[in-house]
C-alpha cells in the first residue's frame, strides 16, 4: 500500500518546515518522540515512480503531495519529508493541482489540515461569524482559504491586532479559532470577543478561570491527525476559486 514519491533530480521536489519541526528539532516532544536516527519533516511533494500492488488511485509520473506525519511517528527511521526518497499510505496523498507548483503544494498540507480540523471538527457553518486570531500566518491563511473569507477574497473585517483590540469590536463572533502561540495563546482576549454560546478553539493550553459564568465553549488541542484532504481542497483551487500568494521569497 505504499507509493514512493521522487522528484525530477531530487527524490523530493520539495519539502516545506513548519512550526512542529522547528518545535521537534529543539526538543519540546523528546518525552514522547521518536528515538533517533531519525529524518525531520513532514510536507512534502514529489512525482510517483513506483505503487504498491494494492494502490489504485495513483500511478507513475503522477504529481502529488501530502503530509505525512502520521507514517513518520509510527516509522520515523522510514519515512520523512527532509530526504531524497519517501514513502506514503495512499489514504494520505493527493494529487497535486495544475495550476499549483511544487513549491506552492509543498506549503499547503499541514496548515491546510489544521486549519480545516479546527472549523470542521468543531461545528463552523456558513452562516456564522468566525474571527482567526493570527491569520496571516499559515494556518490562519488556510482559515480563510478554506472558508472564502480572507479580506481579497471578501472578508468583512481585517483588524490589525497592533492598532485594534479585536475584542473591542461591537459585534461579537460564533466562533474564535486561536491559531497565535505563545504561553496562552490569545485566550483572555478571544473570550471578550465570543458571544454566549460562541466557542473559542486554541492549540495552546487556556486558563478556565476565564470563562466562569459565561456560556461558552473554550477548547484546547493540538492537531497532530493526517487527513485525506484531496476531496475538499482541490476542486476549490483547480477550479480558480481560491489563489495561493507568496508573501514572501527567502533564498539559502
């Protein structure tokens, strides 16, 4: 059930870093991480060169990307981003959009999970208000990817937390997704800024004290889960709903 993914020159056509390897590569999982040797990274893209006998919905020369963190913590000596050659379950992979280059698909997997897990698994519908705490970073970008909402692409509202108290708005949100880390997230803010009823969801931990005699839900989880993401990513950007913009190019 494994396709091995290699790229034209490289193995990997490209591979992207995000805040869990920079998180992992200093330690702060060492109480339940992988023994090494062990190969970092966990988005990649890259072109198929061989299936397993059982794999059906890819061949060779196929274009694909997935994150693949969920193979590497169960066979971290195996199978990685950060390398020549790696291997995949096919549940996890997609295949990779026309109009999208290597380096654009590599960006998109894990963010893009996040981003989803977090409204999808907690209830977000069309038709309530949804505020993203730090959204112009990658999860915060696939928020409003996901959802249509970012301001280019019609958003109601873009505040600059530097100039603005979001929490000071008049209208109050259904739905606050805190993607901002640090020791607490943005938690003593997102309160003031949900509705009764509302939900506050955050990958950091919160202080419950906060939310005593208001009717809400306030979350903590870290999302560490693959999904098979191909079946509602993909149609909105190969048929040009959604763009992918570099904020910015860094060369090594």
């Amino acid at each position: 059930m494994n396709v091995l993914i290699v790229g034209k020159t490289f193995a990997v056509v490209a591979a992207a870093f995000n805040l869990v390897d920079f998180k992992r590569r200093f330690g702060y999982f060492k109480d339940n991480d992988s023994p090494f040797p062990t190969i970092p990274g966990y988005d990649v893209v890259g072109i198929v060169v061989k299936v397993g006998s059982n794999v059906k919905e890819f061949k060779e020369r196929d274009e694909v990307y997935e994150d693949i963190i969920e193979k590497a913590n169960a066979e971290p000596k195996q199978l990685s981003s950060l390398a020549e050659y790696t291997t995949a379950q096919e549940k996890l992979l997609a295949h990779k959009p026309k109009n999208l280059d290597f380096v654009q698909a590599a960006a998109l997997p894990l963010a893009l999970e996040t981003a989803y897990e977090g409204l999808e698994k907690y209830g977000f519908s069309k038709g309530k208000s949804l505020l993203v705490l730090g959204g112009a970073g990658g999860v915060g970008y696939n928020q409003h990817f996901e959802v249509g909402i970012s301001e280019s692409l019609g958003a109601d509202l873009a505040i600059d937390y530097i100039k603005e108290k979001y929490e000071d708005q008049p209208d109050k949100f259904d739905f606050v997704y805190d993607v901002v880390v640090g020791p607490n997230g943005e938690t003593e803010r997102a309160v003031k800024a949900v509705k009764e009823g509302g939900t506050v969801k955050g990958r950091e931990r919160h202080d419950v004290n906060q939310v005593f005699g208001r009717r809400m839900e306030v979350m903590s989880e870290a999302e560490f889960r693959s999904l098979e993401i191909g079946s509602f990513t993909w149609p909105l950007l190969i048929l040009g709903r959604q763009r992918l913009e570099q904020h910015k190019w860094f060369y090594a």
